[in-house]
C-alpha cells in the first residue's frame, strides 16, 4: 500500500509560463514554473506583489487561458475550469440574499440535487466549517471571518479533489487569520483535501503546510521549495515554537530579497517616467 510520500502527484504543473501583452511589450507574469501535488499535501504558494502567484492560481483554476506548458489532475490535462478542483477567493462572494443554508447549498442546487439531501450535505459542511446554530442567518449578519467561513463550506461542499484559495484571510486581522487557520488544518486533515494556498502571510504559510513554494518577484519562477516538517495535527499553538521561527526566518529570508528587487526595479521606472 502506497505511503502519501510515495504516492503519484494529483495535481502537475509542468513548465508553465504566462504572458500579457503590455504598451512596453510582453509582461512575463509566470515563467517556466513547474511542480507537483501529491493527494492531501498542503503547498502555500508566497512572494512579492506581482511574482504572479494569482496568475498562477487562475491558470490551475482554469480561468487563465493562452498560456504555455501543461496542468494535469489525475493524469488528465486541462485547460478550463474542472469538476475537481474548487476556488475560494480573497473577496468574500456569498449570496446576500440567501441564508447560510442556502449559499452553501447553491452548488448542489445546480447539480439538481434533490433539496432534503442537497440541505443534508449542505448542514455536515456548515457544521465542519463551525457555523453550527447559523443556517438561517444572512451574511449581513455574520463577521468577515464567518463570511469567510460560509465560501470555504460552499466551495467543500460539492467534493473537489483540490481545494484552492487565493488570499482568503487577507481582509481579516491576525488573531481570526490564525483562528481560521486552525479550522483548514482540522478540516484538511479530516477531509485528506489536497489545498493550494496562495498567501503573502509567511506565519500563515509555514503554520498550515507541508511545503512553501517561494516565488521570485517578476518574471514569476521557483526561487525556492521549502519542507515544513513540523508534527501534525498542528495548532496555532506551534507559532511560538524555535522550529516555527527558523521556518519562518527561511522563508523571509528568500521573500525579503525578492521584494527588495521588487521595490527597486518599482523606483528606477519611477525614476525613468519622470
């Protein structure tokens, strides 16, 4: 029986590059990235702004068309949107005008599936996600962080083999993000999901996964590949630990550089413009 170590990858990238015309020529977002996911590992994707980590997550999404190279889940290629993988967004994107029950229900609804079992469901991932007592509340009702809650138990609630998510913490303050934090780890490992978390948060990124893929500032590549192996089920509770700390200094290590080159190449075109 296979090991997760010694598992086949779910999720491949293999050599993608993406580029967008701009007035100064082509824009080289993404550029020869490749890696792979094995079934329930967690990879946090960080680097500077505009290292292109959403255009990488749009294109494994299958929202970013016309690029180069290959995604494959399962052996299977694609080049659109597909049934297995799910997206959670940095903006909260709940349905105002549906109850909790209902918005995480919506997808089962237009899988026409029948109301008493799409509600079923709907309640064992409203439960999961700790919204217990909240099915027939509103979002207007709820906190950013329970808004949030409400899109991740949407998004789980039609199965996907991998899990997405693009920033989904990033307008909430620090004390929630590492609450929240705690909940995908309980989640993921009660699910076995296969995540891909796209985070400028370097605590957020070493505190959830197994690896974090550090990518340097424009043109967008692997700068670094780094193992997190702290013990798991893992907490919150291990952010104050030496091991965390010397993660986290690795981490920032490579972004800091990245950003830096980042900042300068930003003031030497200011410079030029000016």
């Amino acid at each position: 029986m296979e090991t997760p170590s010694q598992a086949k990858p779910l999720l491949v990238v293999d050599d993608v590059s993406m580029h967008f015309p701009t007035s100064e020529g082509p824009l080289i977002a993404v550029d020869h990235v490749s890696m792979a996911v094995k079934p329930g590992e967690f990879l946090s994707v960080i680097g500077p702004s505009g290292c292109g980590k959403s255009t990488l997550f749009n294109i494994i999404g299958g929202l970013q068309g016309n690029y180069e190279g290959t995604v494959t889940v399962a052996g299977e290629q694609i080049r659109g949107p597909h049934p297995a993988i799910g997206m959670v967004f940095q903006e909260e994107s709940t349905f105002p005008w549906r109850t909790v029950l209902d918005n995480v229900a919506f997808p089962l609804e237009i899988l026409k599936m029948g109301k008493a079992e799409r509600y079923e469901k709907a309640r064992h991932f409203i439960a999961m996600v700790g919204l217990d007592g909240f099915e027939k509340r509103y979002p207007a009702e709820l906190s950013g962080g329970m808004k949030q809650r409400v899109s991740l138990a949407r998004t789980l609630a039609f199965e996907p083999k991998i899990l997405l998510m693009d920033e989904p913490f990033a307008s909430l303050d620090e004390q929630t993000r590492l609450l929240l934090g705690d909940k995908i780890l309980q989640i993921q490992q009660e699910l076995k999901q296969t995540t891909l978390l796209i985070t400028h948060n370097i605590t957020e990124a070493v505190q959830l996964s197994d690896r974090v893929l550090v990518m340097t500032y424009r043109p967008g590549r692997l700068k670094r590949m780094v193992d997190i192996s702290l013990p798991r089920p893992r907490t919150s509770e291990v952010v104050g630990s030496t091991d965390f700390g010397g993660y986290v200094a690795t981490v920032w290590a490579d972004l800091r550089e990245e950003a830096t080159r980042g900042l300068e190449e930003s003031e030497a075109r200011s410079r030029k413009a000016g």
